[in-house]
C-alpha cells in the first residue's frame, strides 16, 4: 500500500445510501425524494452538478473545473430525458448532441441524459450522466439511439463529429455482450472507463472496462476474488471525477465480502489487467484512528497520487477526511 498524507479533515456531511443488510442493489433504483449534498465552485465562469442515481452503489456529488471548459447537460421542466447536450467553452457554449440528431453509422439520438430528480411541485431536474473532456478538447459521453448501429452505447467527439467507441451488443473482455453503460471517464490518450451491465446468457452482471476499440480490458466484475475476498459492491462510474490516468491505470473502489465481514477497498487496476491494492477498510490513517468507510468515487493523477475520502473511526476529533496516497518507490 501507498503512505497515506493527510489533507485537510473535514465534517463533509455528506450522505451515503445503503440497502439493509449492506447489500448493494442489482437492478436500478429510482432518484430519492431527498436531494444529496452539492459541491460547489465558486468560479462564476464553470458550475457543474452532479447527483447521481443509486445502482449497486451509493449517490454521486461532483464539480469540475479543466482548461475552461465544461460539457454539462441543461437544467429542464418535466423532461424524461435530457435532449441536449452543451460544451461550455471560454464563455461559448456550443452544442455537442441533441436527440434528433443522426447517429455515426446511421439513426439518430432519442436521449443523452437519462437521470434526473423530481421535486414535490411536479417539476424535475437533469442530474446525469455528465460526459467527460480531455486536455485537448475530446469529449466521451453515453448516448441512446433509435434506428441505428445498436441501442446504445459510448461515444467520442470533437465536439461536432461524432463515432462508436463501444456498442450495445458488442462481446466484452469477460464474456457475454454489453447490456447498458454509465458515464465514461475519458484520459489524454483518448482511452475511456466506464462501468456496464453485462449480459451472459439469462444472466446479468456487471462491471469496470477500460481501453479502447480493440484493446479493451476487463478491470473488475461483481464476484472476483480480490485480496482474500469476493466483489460484492461497484461504484456506478461518474464525471466528472478521474479515476483513468494517461497511462491507463484505473482507480476503482470496491465491497470485499471476506471471512471477516464486508471490507471496502481502494484497487488500481493496472494497464495489463493486474489489481493492486491502494487502500484498505481497516488501514492506519497518519493522525490516528483507521480508515473506515471509503468514499466510492476516487480520482488517480499521471504521478500515481491517488485520493482516498473516508470516514476515520478513532481518529481524535475528526469524523471524517480527504487524504491522498502516493505509491511506493524504490
């Protein structure tokens, strides 16, 4: 394991959503009646927001702000999906898709955003999933289409030309073909992550993916023996953290089932398929106590600095903080 360097601890207040028992969810969750807590920029040129559903997992907050561009979908009344989706750019904002719009390959879009949270006056806001941008410009978003190459599925842009990266339908690393995709995590080598329902026969399971076209890899999957244990819990993948470094390293956080009870952990999943371990359930922290319950959205650096937000049981005066991990070196 990397040492552990504390940040600033702090009472974040944040919500964590489980199922009784600590089972996570296998199929999908509707929004909460409750709105989760937000982060916020206080950049009057970027706000993004993010609250995300419940699937095998737990509420998603997020903001970011990279090279003064953003790519976000619009607030709305009463709307099913999200039909439009921007890129904000040095004060610009320009479309990137909207549905309607022709597909690569043939039909067209019918949604981009599928996620949204209704308040008691009937009206409801889009909340996800948001696409992600790179450092030179390229954008990775899911996107729905009726009449074309697959249902769904992930896709690249340049911001007006768009292609497949990965079908509905298409075999994955691991067997079986792709059932449903979340948000993709986009790195400066143009590879994606992304977190998918995967269909095998009658059976439907999930998992991490990460590559690109014809050099995909399987990261982790529910019921891999990891560190003494079995995967019982995945985060749903969420921009607009970044979790997939230049090289291809993926930060992943993960529920162990083990002899001695459900851990959590913090794995790397390496470029040639090997798992690492960056953080323990259990584990020391640098101002005491230990590292309880971990925050499933992490991000990983091209130095190999990765984030850990936990919950630090026993730790003096401190109920919870954001620390970082750096690897070991020779």
């Amino acid at each position: 394991m990397g040492a552990i360097r504390c940040t600033t601890p702090l009472k974040d207040g944040r919500q964590r959503l489980e199922l009784p028992n600590g089972e996570l969810a296998v199929q999908q969750i509707p929004a909460a009646p409750v709105l989760p807590p937000t982060a916020t920029i206080k950049d009057t040129t970027l706000l993004q927001r993010q609250h995300g559903g419940l699937k095998r997992g737990k509420w998603g907050t997020g903001t970011s702000l990279r090279l003064g561009r953003s790519s976000c979908s619009p607030p709305a009344r009463r709307l099913r999906r999200t039909r439009t989706f921007f890129l904000w750019n040095d004060g610009a904002v320009s479309k990137v898709a909207a549905a309607g719009d022709p597909a690569p390959g043939g039909g067209s879009f019918w949604a981009i955003g599928t996620e949204r949270i209704g308040f008691v006056d009937g009206t409801t806001m889009p909340t996800g999933p948001l696409g992600a941008i790179n450092d030179v410009g390229l954008i990775s978003f899911r996107g729905y289409v009726t009449g074309g190459e697959a249902l769904a599925g992930i896709f690249r842009s340049d911001g007006k030309t768009h292609e497949w990266y990965v079908r509905h339908g298409d075999p994955t690393p691991m067997g079986g073909t792709y059932a449903d995709f979340a948000a993709p995590s986009l790195n400066n080598a143009g590879q994606v992550a992304f977190f998918a329902d995967v269909s095998i026969g009658s059976t439907l399971t999930s998992g991490w993916f990460a590559g690109s076209p014809d050099d995909w890899r399987k990261a982790i999957a529910f019921y891999d023996v990891v560190d003494g244990g079995q995967v019982i819990g995945l985060a749903y993948s969420r921009n607009p953290l970044t979790p997939l470094n230049d090289s291809g390293r993926l930060l992943l956080w993960a529920t162990l089932r083990t002899t001695g009870g459900d851990r959590e952990r913090l794995l790397i999943s390496e470029p040639d398929g090997s798992l690492s371990i960056a953080a323990r359930q259990g584990d020391a922290t640098p101002f005491g106590g230990q590292i309880g319950n971990i925050h499933p959205w992490p991000s990983l650096n091209n130095d190999g600095q990765g984030t850990v937000s936990a919950a630090t049981p026993g730790a003096p005066g401190v109920f919870n903080a954001y620390m970082t991990f750096q690897p070991c070196l020779p």
